[in-house]
C-alpha cells in the first residue's frame, strides 16, 4: 500500500512546490515510486463566476474527487498538494453558512485517511508578509482578493485549528512544519520525520 502524505495550509504557503520538491527526492534520491496528485481548482469557470456557496460546494466536491480518484493507486509514496480540510475555512469565511462549513468537515471525516498530514504554518507576524509576496508573484492568481493581509491571516489561523481538530480526532499524524522556510529545509525535515534512509 502506499504512503499518503497531503498538505496542508493557507494559499502561498508552499503546499505543491513542498510536495514536487518532495516527490523529485524520494524517487531521485531514494528510488521510490512516487505520485504527485494536484488538488485544486482554481481556474475553473465556476471559481470565477459561481456565488460564494456554488464555488464552495465544487471545491468540496472536486477536492473530494481528486483526493479519492488516486488514492489506491500502486505507488511507493502518494503526495497531495492539499486536502479536502482545507474546504473548511475556506468555507467558513466566504459562506457564512454553519451547515455548509459543518457539511466540508464531514466530508472530510468520511474519507480514507491519509497516513500523515503536513501543516505549512504561518506562525510569526513577518509570516504574513512572506505569504503575501508569493501569492503576488503567481499569475494565475486573483492576487487582490488572496493577498489581503486579514483574509491570508484568517484563513492561516482558521487552517491551522481545523487541521489539528481533523487530526487528532481521526488520529492521524501531523508535522507542523513552518511555511517560511525554504523548500529545501521544508523537505529535508519531511525526510527525517519518515525516517527516509
């Protein structure tokens, strides 16, 4: 069976450059068989035009999806660059809603768990600051919307306690690793947690 590692944190915060980063050492360095699955859609149109509960419950929907879609696949390691939690703050912020934030988490207490959680965390005021440089030199980005300052730190600080909630309740483990670090650094202690030789 693989090993399942998914990523988690605010946008900017390094979640898919971690995991191809991660995925290029374990099979280069190490020859193991290793899948990079991509959860996310930004970009689709939907994202763009649908109301903030239609662009919540497709993100559910298609992070869901793709999370599932690979999950028994016959690799050594499977990494994804999210995870269906990180629906929840999202959703918490731009819905309002109690019953639709309640409905993410369910969906994602409901499904395979993964054999570790890593949580890019933004822990420190300059943190912020970091964050919001990367997502301002995406392209693909609505850069006005994902870099103001108070929805980065809502949904930083929201991910982080939904995170660690998701975590111990199903009992899955999590390394908190800092999203400031270089991606280097970042990989280097995922490789040590595993014990990777």
């Amino acid at each position: 069976m693989p090993y399942r590692i998914a990523f988690t944190g605010v946008h900017g915060s390094g979640k898919s450059t971690t995991a191809v980063k991660l995925a290029e050492v374990l099979s280069k360095r190490y020859g193991y068989r290793v899948l990079v699955v991509e959860v996310e859609a930004i970009g689709d149109s939907i994202v763009d035009h649908g109301s903030p509960v239609e662009r919540q419950m497709y993100f559910a929907s298609k992070f869901t999806a793709q999370y599932l879609y690979h999950y028994y696949d016959g690799y050594d390691y499977i990494l994804y660059t999210s995870h269906p939690v990180m629906t929840v703050p999202y959703t918490e912020y731009w819905c309002k809603n109690p019953a639709l934030t309640i409905m993410c988490a369910c969906i994602a207490e409901m499904l395979p768990k993964p054999d570790l959680i890593v949580h890019l965390s933004v822990e420190k005021p300059e943190d912020y600051e970091i964050i919001r440089q990367r997502i301002l030199s995406r392209q693909d980005r609505d850069t006005e919307v994902e870099a103001n300052p108070d929805y980065i730190k809502y949904i930083a600080d929201m991910s982080k306690v939904h995170v660690r909630a998701y975590t111990m309740t199903l009992g899955i483990p999590l390394l908190e690793i800092p999203a400031r670090l270089e991606v280097g650094e970042r990989v280097q202690r995922i490789i040590e947690y595993l014990g990777v030789r």
